[in-house]
C-alpha cells in the first residue's frame, strides 16, 4: 500500500508549524553588515573570502553537511 500526503502551504506556515524560530531579522542585520564590509573594504580579495567563511554558520563542515543530507534526500527509494 501506498500512502500520499501532500501539503499546500507558504514556507512562513511549514516554519512556524515546525516551530522554527524567525530568522529573517537575524538575515537582514548579516546581509546589512556584509554589505558595509564589502563598500568600506580595501582588503585583498583573499582576506574578504576568509571573512566570508568565518561568518557562515559551521564554515565549510556545515556546508558539507548540508550537502551531503540533500544529496541523500535526493536518492531514489531515500
């Protein structure tokens, strides 16, 4: 037997019903201050991508992590 449930709802609704906090503020005040970086930068392109990776949440491993539970999401029969 197989079974479908299929869910129509904004990505506000499936946030809050999985009771995920609101990060949009938390997004504006990152974008807002990499933003500034980037316009009061003289810094060598180098030293800005190393500024860049510091801020990511987890740098590279959560990155990989991510990756990684997409792709196996992604497999057939997963």
């Amino acid at each position: 037997m197989k079974v479908t449930i299929e869910i129509d709802c904004s990505p506000e609704e499936a946030r809050r019903f999985m009771g995920l906090p609101d990060l949009a503020p938390l997004q504006d005040r990152y974008v807002a201050l990499l933003q500034k970086s980037l316009e009061q930068s003289t810094q060598a392109p180098e030293a800005l991508e190393a500024i860049m990776k510091s801020w990511a949440p987890m740098g590279e491993a959560g990155t990989a992590m991510w990756r990684r539970m997409f792709e196996t999401a992604a497999k057939p029969g997963g």
